[in-house]
C-alpha cells in the first residue's frame, strides 16, 4: 500500500528521532569516559533526552454534530484497515470527546469515563491519574469488526431527569433552537453515557506520537471547558469541519472566532460531504464551479484565505482507500488535505523540537567546552611553571612551592565567601518559591470557591474570578523581580571568580516568566469575555462555578507547578556552571602543588613531570577536537529537523 504523506513524513520524523537519540547516548558515554560529564550537563541531557522520547503532536477535530468528524479521521489515519474503524453514521455518533493514541507497553484498549464523574467537579486531567474511575474493554486489534463493535460505546447515550442532568452541569433546554438537551415530554433528556474515551491503539502514526482528538459536536465545548480553555489552544493543529450540505452556520462562525482561530497557523478548515453537489446530470466543471464558490463563501464568512480550505469527501476517501480506487480516491479531494497536515503539522512541530533541543545542547556544549579549556589553561600554565624552574635551584623551587600554596590559600578564601553566597541565595531562592507556592494558591482556590458558592449576584462571581487571575499575575510579577535580584547577586559571583582566579565569565541567564503571564491573561479574558452578557437568572450557579474551575483554576493550578518546575531548573543552571568550574579548579590546584611538591622531594624528575604534562596535553587536546566533531554532528542533526 502506498504511504500518504502523512505517514511519510511522520516515518522521517521518527527516525530523526531515534538518530539524534542515539547521538546523544553516545555523546553522554564519551564524556564519562573521559570525565567530562557534570551534573549540570548530565541534567541538560536528560531534558533532550525527555523531549525527544515523550513528544506528542496533538491534532483536534471540532465541528457541529454530522459534519462527518469521524468519518474523517476513518479516512485519514485508518483506511489500510479495511472498513471504518470509529462509529460513523447520520445524526449524532461520537458523543464524548475522544483520544487517540498509542502507548508502548500497554494493551490495546479503550477507556471510559461515566459521566457522573461531574458531579465532584475534577477535571479530566485529573481523572487520567485514576484508572479506576474508568471502564477498561480490551480491543482485538487483528479483528477490525470487533474493534469497530467496541468502539461504538463512545456513541452510547441515556436518558435521565432534566434535574439530574442539569446537577452534572449540562446544559437542558425545552426549546429545541437552542443548544442543549432537550426535555420530552416525561420530563427526562438524552445525555452522553460517557465523558470522555481514551483509546490506546497501535497504528504506524499514533506509535511516532500523534495524538487524534475527536470532539463531540460544538456543544460539547460548553460542557467541557478544559477542552476549550486547554486542550485546542495547545493543540499542534486543529481541522475544522463544516459540511458542504449545510453551509456555515452562525454557531460555526462564532466557535471559530472564539476557540479555534487564533493565529491561523496549524488551523486548517474543512469543507466535508461535498460529494453531495456532485451529479451526474451536471457537467463536472460546473461541479467543480459550485464547491469553488462554497470555498470562497466559507473563506468569506470564516476571515481565512481560500487556500486554507479543502474541499474533501471523506466518505468517498475511505471508500476509495478500502476499494484502492485511485480515481476516487483524487476526486475525493483527500490527497490535498494529507498534504496540507504534512506540510504545516510536523515541520512546525519538528522545528520546535529542534530548537528546544538545541537550546539544552548549547548548555551541554558550553559546560564541556569550558571545562576543557579550564583544564588546558592549567596544564599549559603548570607546564610553564615547570619550564621555568629548568636548571634552576632549590630556593627557586621552594619559592614557587609557596607561590602554588599561596594561590590554594588565597582559593580557600574565596571559598569561604562563595560559601556565605550561597546562603544569601538559598534565601533568595526561598523567597521566590513563596510567590508560587502551590500550598498558598490550593488555599486560595478553597477561599475563592467558598465566596463563588455564596454568591448571589452576577457582579460577585466577576469580583471572586478578577480577585482570583489578579492574585495569580500579581505574583508571577513578583517572580520575576525576585529571579533579577537573584541573577545579580550570581552576576557578581562569577565576575569576582573570573577577576581574581581566571574562571570563565559566564552569564548567568534571565528567568522569564512571560509565557505563564500571557496564558493567564488569555484565560482572564476568556472568561470576562463569557462572563460580559451572563445573567445567574439565565444560568445556574454551580454550572458557572463548575466550569471556572474544571478550566480556568486548573489551568492555572497547572501553570504554577510549570513555573515551579522552571524555576527548580533555573536556579540549579545559576548554580551548576560556578560549581563545577570551582571543582576542576581545586584539583588543578592540588595537582599542581603535589607535582612541585615531588619535584622538591627529589622523588620525581622535572624533566619526567614535562613529558608527563605534554601527554596530557596532547590527550586533552585530542578530546578537543573529538568534541567539536561531534557537537557539529549533532547540530548537522538538529539542522536537518524534518
């Protein structure tokens, strides 16, 4: 079978990967054996080392109910399958957020949460921490008619009273025009069975990283904030998709206005069922007119260009892919859309991975780098000493003797200062800690609940959510004076070392905490923005504070242990560099009063010690050049991300 580009690209991607894995594995046994590894490199390698094995590439599916959502990824990611793998058909079939992935090691299977799980307000990230609150049914992978079979729970639903319904944070109306569960007449309304579906299933692309998420219809974005407060801004891609049939409706405008679009990169939009204008009463070129009018009238409504639009049967795609009808299967428009997610999915998603990995590469490289040039100094500077004391005598010895001591005294000195440094920074360090505290943050998400549960206005719930983001930017502003008094203090340690010992004069780097403050302000205005026309006559209260904290608290919640994750590994990059250079200064140190001190003991000769320290040299010089040829190997690597 013929791979898509898709799955070429993603095939080149893997083994880039696993290439620049290797590289680094046999870059970190070098520098063990030739005692060139530090802690703070060794630390640097392991970040690459998880970016590289953990990476993920998130690609989301958002669209209104039977716009062919799931008969779309059937097309794209399992036509070899021989039949349709997720429950497609007219009307609502995927009715919980579902995904796809692959997870080495563990059985093929899907995982159910039940919709209850609503009630005690945990979000679903949460829940993946459990896996005893999920339902586990073992999928037969060699049997695609089973696995299709066991896949049709994700489309199960049931009836329950409005007031049950309603006390999971659905929204229920007796008005079918407007969006929600709609009441019969004994009073009860159809909801999901299940909140959400984790399907671990072996596929070439889920297996390189590609995680599929398939949204439910648009209401779903409602009911589950995480997925549009979370889960679609970090997604690497997202299609969204419309259908020939119906047009673009004005939910659909909105959606794409107030979740999706964002910047366009990585937003691909749709237009699915378009075999439904074809007719064989009609010329094709006026087939072919009428979808390009569709396109432009889509592109006019949605504020994209054109070319961001791909007119696409999926149905006629799978058919043609099961059938391997290529005809078809070009008519279906499929191809183009394969190349278009090739195209902008994985080289956005490779050139990120290769710049983060570069940046931790650079730390290693500077780390070795100034450890070999710290020992070729010491060796060439000892050389020296020994030259100069050549058919000298025994005074002139003995004076550079106390020369080497002294300079180990005026060391030690310095050392005691360092030492006292480094309280004044773990001081310092403590203080910023205190500003991202979780245990001061859980404390105030209890305060903030308590005063959103007791609220009785609309103008109370605005105050609790504004008090809330302000206390949550207010100290990430705090952070960063505090990272800048830190920073100075290290500043000032590294130019006294470098000023009275010769180290090297590094730069400590500045903790950036810009990131964190632009994504609570996102959410902030999201939710001002929600907030702005709401009226507790209209909505319920305990919905609304539902779904503050299943997205907005969580989210922040989250981004507090990333910065606290960040901050841990920025204070020991402050603190490694300094620490490893005093080491390798030290024993420069001892080595070379011990030398001398042989010499003066007439143990050893001064013109064995030479030959000695030019073996040394030239073995130092050695891994020199070793070392740049393999830094400019990987960096070749980096340079050629896919």
């Amino acid at each position: 079978m013929n791979q898509t580009a898709i799955e070429q690209r993603f095939e080149a991607y893997g083994l880039w990967r696993r290439d620049l894995t290797q590289a680094l594995v046999e870059l970190r046994t070098w520098l063990v054996d030739h005692g060139l590894n530090q802690p703070h490199g060794d630390l640097h390698l392991e970040r690459m080392h998880n970016v590289l094995r953990d990476d993920k590439l998130y690609l989301a599916f958002v669209a209104e109910f039977s716009r062919g959502k799931s008969e779309l990824i059937n097309a794209l990611f399992f036509g070899e399958q021989g039949r349709r793998i997720l429950p497609s058909s007219a009307g609502r079939t995927t009715m919980c957020p579902t995904e796809l992935f692959y997870e080495a090691g563990r059985p093929a299977c899907i995982r159910l949460l039940p919709i209850e799980t609503r009630r005690n307000g945990a979000t679903i990230a949460e829940f993946k921490g459990f896996p005893d609150e999920w339902q586990t049914i073992a999928l037969d992978v060699n049997n695609p008619q089973d696995t299709a079979e066991a896949l049709r729970h994700i489309a199960e639903v049931k009836r329950v009273p409005a007031e049950e319904a309603r006390a999971l944070g659905l929204t229920v109306t007796s008005d079918i025009t407007k969006t929600g569960a709609t009441v019969n007449a004994e009073g009860e309304v159809e909801i999901p069975r299940w909140r959400y579906a984790l399907i671990n299933f072996p596929h070439p692309l889920l297996s390189e990283g590609l995680v599929i998420l398939d949204t439910p219809g648009l209401n779903a974005l409602g009911a589950e904030p995480e997925l549009t407060l979370n889960t679609l801004p970090n997604a690497h891609a997202i299609l969204f998709v419309l259908a020939a049939d119906t047009g673009v409706t004005q939910s659909e405008i909105s959606v794409w206005r107030d979740h999706v679009a964002g910047s366009h990169k990585g937003r691909l939009v749709v237009l699915n069922k378009v075999d439904g204008l074809w007719d064989d009463l009609r010329h094709r070129r006026d087939v072919e007119h009428e979808i390009a009018r569709q396109v432009s009238e889509t592109a006019r409504y949605l504020g994209v260009t054109e070319r961001r639009i791909y007119p696409v049967s999926a149905q006629k795609a799978l058919a043609a892919k099961i059938r391997s009808d290529r005809d078809l299967e070009e008519r279906s428009g499929i191809g183009a859309l394969e190349r278009a997610l090739a195209d902008e999915l994985l080289p956005s998603k490779g050139g990120l991975v290769a710049q983060t990995v570069a940046h931790e590469f650079g730390e290693v490289e500077a780390s070795v780098e100034r450890i070999i040039a710290q020992r070729l100094q010491g060796v060439r500077e000892h050389f020296g000493e020994l030259s100069a004391l050549n058919g000298k005598n025994m005074d002139v010895i003995e004076h550079m003797m106390g020369k080497v001591r002294a300079d180990k005294t005026e060391f030690d000195r310095s050392m005691q200062r360092f030492h006292a440094t480094r309280t004044i920074f773990a001081q310092q360090s403590a203080a910023l800690y205190a500003k991202i505290s979780l245990r001061q943050l859980d404390a105030l998400i209890l305060e903030t609940k308590k005063n959103m549960e007791t609220c009785l206005t609309t103008g109370g719930l605005k105050a609790a959510m504004q008090a809330f983001f302000g206390y949550a930017r207010t100290r990430m502003d705090e952070v960063v004076k505090d990272s800048q008094e830190i920073k100075t203090l290290m500043d000032g340690v590294y130019q006294k070392f470098q000023e009275e010992h010769g180290l090297a004069n590094i730069k400590p780097a500045t903790f950036s905490v810009m990131r964190y403050t632009r994504e609570i302000k996102r959410l902030q205005e999201k939710h001002e923005q929600f907030m702005g026309g709401l009226s507790l006559i209209m909505t319920e209260q305990k919905a609304v504070v539902r779904g503050f904290f299943e997205s907005a608290v969580s989210k922040v919640r989250a981004i507090y242990v990333s910065a606290n994750r960040d901050a841990d590994d920025w204070l020991r990059d402050m603190m490694a560099p300094m620490e490893s250079q005093v080491r390798e200064h030290q024993a420069q140190l001892r080595r070379r009063l011990e030398s001398i001190k042989r010499i003066h003991q007439a143990s050893d000769t001064l013109e064995a010690r030479m030959a000695e320290l030019k073996q040394v040299l030239e073995e130092i010089s050695e891994q020199h050049r070793t070392a740049h040829a393999t830094f400019r190997h990987i960096r070749s690597q980096l340079g050629a991300a896919p």
